[in-house]
C-alpha cells in the first residue's frame, strides 16, 4: 500500500534505485578488474581504479538521502529499517568497489610482469563472487529474504576455494615457483575476492533484517 | 479499592507491583445508543502499573470513548451503556452498582485536550479535588499544593504567584496546573487526552518530560494522534481501528516490527 504522502514513496523508491545503482557500479567494477587481467588488458584495470570515485560519490549520495528521508519523513517499522539497511548496504558495495581496485591494482602489476599461468586457477572463485554478489544485488531488489539466506549459505562455497587455492599457491611458492611477486598477488585476489563474498553476506544480512526485522549478524 | 466496595482514601487501595496489569479490559464492549451499535468490539487488553500505555489509531476509532470508559466519564451521557465484558481496576469491576463514578475518579484522574483550568488563583485549582474530600487544614493544603505543583513542574514558575489568577498563565503551563489539580488528589492512575494537542512544541516537550517524571508515581495512559509522541513517551501502545483493538504491545514493536499489516499500514503513514 502507498503512502499518503506520495513525496515519501518517491523517496524511498529513489533511494533504493540509487542502492541498485551503486550496487551495478560495484559488480562491473570488480568484472572489469578480473577481465583486464584475465584478457591483458591494462587499460582495464586503470579504468577500475579512475571509475572508483564513481563508486564514493554514490556513497555519499546515498547518505544524503536517507538522513533527507529520517528527517523528513520519521520512518518507522519496514520503511526504517529500508532507510537504515540501504545506508548500510552502501557502506558494503563502496568496499566491494575497493577490493575491485585492489583487485585492478594487483592485475596490472601481474600483467607487467609477464604471462602467469596461475592466473587462470581463479576462474571457479571468480564465478562464486560474481555469483554471490548478483544474487545479494537481486534480493535487495526484490526483496526476496529466502534468495538473501541463499546467498550466506553461497559464501561457504567461495571461502573454501579461497583456501584451497591461497595453500595450492603458497606450496607453489614454497616449492620455489616464480615470479614469486606475481604468485603473491594471484593469493591478494583470491583474499579480495573471498572479502567481496563476505561483504555480500553482509548486504544478505541487512536484507533479512529489511523483511523480517531480525538481527542475524554474529549469529 | 477493595474488592468489594471503592475506598474514599486513594492511599489505602492496594498497592500494585509495577508491570503488574492494574487495569484489566475483558471483552468489552461499549455503545453510545443504547446497543444499537456498538463503538467499542469485545476490547481485551490489561495495563500495566507504573507504565505509560498510549492509544493510537484514526479519529473515531475509539481510543477516547475507551480512555473515557475507564473512569466513566461517559456516564455522563445518558444513551451510553456497557453492552458486554467489564474494566476492572484494582481487581475491581468499575461498572458495578456499588461503586460511585466519583468515587473511581479519586483513583483515575483526567487531564484534557484542551486545558481548562478553573477562573481561581493558581492555588486554588491545585486544592481545589482536597477541599472537595473535606480537607480544609491550611498547612496540609500548602503542602499538598507545592508537592503537586513541583511534580508538575511548574512550582519554580508560580511559587511567587500562587494567589495570581490560573487564567493567567501561558497554555503550556496552564496545562501543567490542570496535571497538578489531578494529581494533588493522588490518584493510581493518570488519563490523558491528547493533552499536548493545544501546546507549541515547547511546552509539548515539558509535558513530555513531565510524562517520564510522573511514571514514577502513576499509572499514565495517553491517547495521542502524535506517533511520534507515542513513540517518545509510552512504553506499551494499543492501536485501535474502527471499534476494535488491532494490536497491543511494547511500543518498540508497534512501531519497529509490528505483527499486523494493519498496524504497520496506520503508523508508516499508509492510511489514516
């Protein structure tokens, strides 16, 4: 049901498209970080880390919504918990955009320093985090709590290859692989993208808190 | 209040641990013409002693009429008629024959939507419920006077003006001398009637502030069109639609997670 006042509907429903939107900005980031290094393609990563303030600005654009709204308009009950949830979730994707420039950063430096094959072994955790992120971006959207459960129950997934593959690597560089650097930052990316799932656990997190009002984080 | 018979003395009804229910609703039903129609529908709820219960809801829901039911104040309406169930307060059945509504008023005092103080002094108004029982003893009457004056927060204001006429005072402090005429008598428990509703945000927030104070002392039920209001002041709120109470709980959860669509659709601002 609407509200009465039809100004608060429009500003719910903007903030949550500016939420959508930065959420859209975060999950290209990291893609276009991943494809620069998966394709050599620096300029991709440069673009990565230009595109960042894109990412910070929505942020703050974000906050400034929803304290126009708890100030305006004194939410309560779900439409509180929207306004608080959506702050926080920005707070999320404006780190998923970070790692997507640490990740960006560590490609280029890779790529400078020549062909690696080992790049190539983070393709499954690469598939799990786009995943993972989508679907956290897809519940907030529909507001689907059980796609949200779904998602937390995703980030074992991407911390178990996370691990196999930071410990295969680290016996690689053990066992005297070269470049050793370059192998060091394959495991960043790895450590970034498990992040990026745990970030996305935390947006899950805030969209059952949106849909059924209850705390589920450090449970 | 006995079980039997109303006390005169509000000192001697029995004391009530706080959170313990003191007024107990039970399926009451309440009509203005005579049963025709009913404007309350087997209404169910207990308040707890030493809380502050708000009833919220759209005008003519019936959170007045109840609020007026339970120190029948509609008795002063000659169709208006209990049609089914019973408030008790203190154990006692109100609405039994052998209780005198003036009686039940020395427990459950009222304080208005718009303020109306007597055309006395300040004094006066404030000893105006004791002089009623028969008390007539000065020292007791001053006494009586600064304490109810002081828990209303207004004895720094007219303590130097007592004799001054009431008329006089700001509305925000006129209503705080109609708390403290209430008060002066001690009653259980405190009704409000949208008593802020007449006030600039100032003197809202001083009856606010008085509302947490007098907590301590009294059972305080408010009926407010102000959410936020309610949201600042009580800590359990009824929320009533057309007749009947839709939910009733701690005010945290009416307003942060309540069960009912109904209740949420009222205090987000989705129907009124």
């Amino acid at each position: 049901m609407a509200h009465i006042l039809k100004n608060y509907d429009d500003d719910l429903s903007a903030l949550k498209d500016s939420v959508v939107e930065m959420g859209t900005q975060a999950l290209a980031a990291m893609e276009k970080a991943i494809k620069g290094l998966s394709t050599n393609d620096v300029e991709l990563c440069y673009d990565v880390i230009d595109e960042d303030e894109r990412i910070d600005q929505q942020e703050k654009k974000i906050d400034e919504q929803g304290m126009s709204i708890l100030l305006r308009f004194n939410p309560v009950a779900s439409d509180l918990r929207h306004v608080l949830s959506s702050i926080n979730i920005c707070r999320s994707l404006e780190r998923i955009g970070d790692h997507a420039v640490n990740i960006a950063k560590r490609a280029r430096k890779i790529l400078k320093a020549g062909e690696l094959e080992e790049v190539r072994l983070i393709d499954p955790l690469v598939l799990e985090a786009r995943k993972i992120v989508s679907g956290a971006l897809t519940a907030f959207s529909d507001v689907d709590e059980q796609l949200a459960h779904k998602v937390i129950e995703m980030d074992r997934a991407v911390d178990k290859i996370h691990k196999a593959l930071s410990k295969s690597l680290s016996n690689k560089i053990s066992g005297g692989a070269q470049p050793t650097e370059s192998l060091l930052n394959v495991i960043f990316i790895s450590r970034s993208l498990e992040r990026i799932g745990d970030l996305a656990v935390n947006i899950a997190e805030d969209i059952v808190f949106i849909t059924s009002a209850e705390d589920i984080r450090h449970t | 209040m006995t079980e039997t018979s109303v006390t005169t003395d509000p000192a001697a009804a029995p004391s009530v641990a706080s959170n313990e229910p003191i007024i107990a609703i039970d399926d009451l039903s309440f009509s203005y013409d005579l049963g025709k129609t009913n404007t309350l529908r087997n209404i169910s709820l207990e308040i707890p002693a030493g809380k502050v219960t708000a009833f919220i809801g759209p005008s003519g829901c019936g959170k007045s009429t109840l609020l007026r039911c339970l120190n029948r104040m509609n008795d002063l309406v000659d169709t208006a008629k209990v049609t089914t169930g019973r408030i008790s307060i203190l154990g006692q059945d109100i609405n039994a024959p052998d209780v005198e509504a003036i009686e039940l008023r020395k427990h459950v005092g009222m304080v208005f939507q718009k303020y109306n103080p007597f055309p006395k002094s300040i004094y006066e108004n404030v000893a105006y419920g004791l002089r009623v029982q028969g008390i007539k003893n000065k020292g007791i009457l001053d006494q009586a006077v600064e304490e109810s004056l002081q828990k209303a927060a207004l004895w720094g204001e007219v303590k130097d003006r007592l004799d001054s006429s009431a008329l006089g005072l700001s509305g925000g402090q006129q209503q705080r001398l109609c708390i403290a005429r209430t008060i002066a008598v001690k009653p259980r428990i405190v009704l409000m009637d949208e008593p802020c509703s007449a006030l600039d945000p100032i003197a809202t927030a001083r009856i606010e502030e008085l509302i947490a104070e007098l907590q301590e002392d009294f059972t305080i039920v408010i009926v407010t069109h102000n959410m936020q209001q309610a949201t600042r002041v009580s800590d359990r709120t009824a929320f009533f639609y057309l007749g009947e109470l839709i939910e009733y709980d701690e005010t945290q959860i009416i307003f942060g997670n309540p069960s009912i669509k109904q209740t949420e659709d009222y205090v987000s601002g989705r129907f009124g």
